[in-house]
C-alpha cells in the first residue's frame, strides 16, 4: 500500500470532497491488470463515479464555488483536439478518465476540471449521484443516442441485476418503451419484475427467442441493448423482429461474438456499436435524471477502507443495482 498527498487544484480544477463514489467492472479490470487504458500509471486511484462538496478552486475558475454540491463526469475530453473540435468529443485524442487514467474517487479528495462537475440538486442524495454517472451515461447513450429507442417499442435487455441494466429499464420505461429483462437467476428477475419491468425471461431455463416472441405476439424485439458479449450475442439476434436492431457496449463474456451473418442480412437488422457518450450527452442524461422521478438502485454501501470486500461482492455476481464506497 502506498499513501499518496492530498491532491490539489491546478488552474481550471476544483478539489472534491468525496461522499460516495461507485464501484464499477472497470475498477476490478485495472486492479488485475494490465491497465487498459492510456495514460494509466501506478499507483493508482481508481472510482470513475464520485460525487461529493467542493472544498477548494484553483486559479480561473469562474462556475463552481465551495460548498457546492457536485457530480463527475469522469470522462475528460481536452476540448481542443479534431473530434472534439469536429463535435465528436467521445473519440477525444487526449481522454483522461477520473479513476482510470487519471486518479479517482476511491480517496477522500479528488481534483478535477470544472467543465466535468455537475451541480446535485438538493433533492438527491450524494450516494445516489453517486451510483448515476457510468450506468446511466452508457444506458442513455445506447438506447437514446445511438439506438433511438421510441415509445411504443420493445426493448430486451440482459443482466437483470446489472447497473446498466436496472438504468436502461427506467430510461426505456420512462420513454413509454416496453421492456423484457433477462438473467440467469430467478431471485434477480423477481427484483427486476418489482422495478415495474413488463416481462422477465430465465434465458438458462428458457429458448430466450422462442420466448420473447410469445411476449411480443410472434414479431420479436424491436431493439435489444447488450452489454454482456458473445454469450447471448446470436440468441439476441434471434429475438429481434424483422428489421430489428442490436445496440452492443460491453463484452462481459468475451471480446469475441460469432452469429448469423444470412440470418442478420435476411431478416435486414442493424447491429449498432454504442461508444462512449460525449460531454452533451452526458449533460442531457443527468437533467433527465434529476426530473424523471426515478431513483438508482443501490445493492450495497462499504466504508472505503473495505474496498475490498466491495469488490469480492461485484465478482461474486449476487449485487442488484450499485455497490458503493463511502469515505
């Protein structure tokens, strides 16, 4: 174990202090190394979602005040490379990311720059800002931006327990959307069933496919958001509908997916990858969050100095909803 100094503001920051910050599959990548992405350095402080108070500012900085209550956007794009000057800041040349290629939230003070904090409204609590910003930021990317979800549509999503999954539900049902949940466990799909979702499928126990077109009266799925991989890659395909289309942002299962390609070109779907969201979309998502009457669901909260234990509990698989640490 290393002790690190304070950090503290350099022009253009504001210093954090941290109230909560979440555990996420990243944070446990990055500990068994190598670190995945560049700019990655040891030691290291990892958390990528953190809310907290302002308790300092450095030089220049002209919208944030202490004692103002924050998020972070982890993802801090320069602003001054071709995609960010193009308006595709989600493939920034000089990305750092809070807790992953710069030092995050699993600490009691974090420096960062004050285009990447977000004010939390007083009616949200700082644990609960704290479980919003990766969940909620991939969901409202592959489901709002690239995948154009519509009200009236059906949505199957995977990982019933899943952040992403628990934030893609809320999202998609709070849009008029239909949604279908699967997962392997029957305990996780009765909590999902409890979060208002309209139909859940043991995709161990059940032809995932066969099933989701007896809920659909035989169409299938008109969009399904995966961020497990190459385990239920073609049987996701399967339950689409005609024309049908697969948005995909994770490979919990491995990076590698096989499926279909006449079944895919027949049946005309559209398979979208969902990258990283952009500063404005980030933005949007959380004025959606803070008005949407929703609240992020959170399995469990560990004193930082049980980070490991925090850990163990997100290997193991039986979380439903955000692990965090508290300082």
């Amino acid at each position: 174990m290393v002790t690190l100094p304070d950090p503290e503001p350099g022009a253009g920051e504001v210093l954090v202090e941290v109230r909560a910050a979440g555990v996420n599959r990243l944070d446990v990548l990055q500990r068994r190394g190598p670190g995945l992405l560049p700019g990655f350095a040891l030691p290291h402080v990892p958390g990528t979602d953190v809310a907290g108070v302002v308790v300092a500012v450095g030089p220049g900085v002209a919208t944030r005040a202490v004692g103002d209550r924050v998020v972070v956007d982890p993802s801090l794009t320069c602003g001054a490379c071709t995609p960010c000057a193009d308006g595709q800041s989600a493939w920034c040349t000089g990305l750092r990311v809070v807790g992953a290629s710069r030092q995050g939230g699993y600490a009691e003070l974090v420096a960062v720059p004050e285009t990447h904090v977000h004010a939390v409204p007083q009616h949200i609590g700082m644990e609960e800002a704290a479980a919003v910003p990766t969940v909620y930021g991939m969901a409202w990317q592959a489901l709002m931006v690239r995948g154009g979800l519509r009200a009236g549509e059906t949505l199957l999503v995977h990982g019933a327990g899943s952040g992403i999954t628990i934030a893609a539900t809320q999202i998609a049902r709070r849009s008029g959307a239909r949604v279908i949940v699967t997962s392997g466990s029957d305990e996780k799909l009765a909590k999902a069933a409890k979060l208002g979702v309209d139909a859940t499928v043991n995709h161990r126990r059940e032809d995932l496919a066969a099933r989701v077109r007896e809920l659909t009266d035989g169409r299938g799925a008109d969009i399904v958001l995966d961020h497990v991989g190459p385990a239920l890659f073609q049987p996701s395909l399967a339950a689409l509908r005609l024309r049908g289309r697969m948005v995909f942002c994770g490979n919990t299962t491995g990076p590698t997916a096989e499926f279909s390609l006449v079944d895919a070109y027949h049946r005309g779907l559209t398979l979208i990858g969902s990258e990283s969201y952009d500063r404005p979309a980030f933005g949007e998502m959380l004025e959606w969050y803070w008005s949407a009457g929703c609240e992020a669901v959170i399995d469990s909260v560990f004193p930082l100095e049980e980070a490991a234990e925090a850990h163990r509990r997100l290997e193991g698989g039986e979380s439903f909803g955000k692990i965090l640490l508290t300082p």
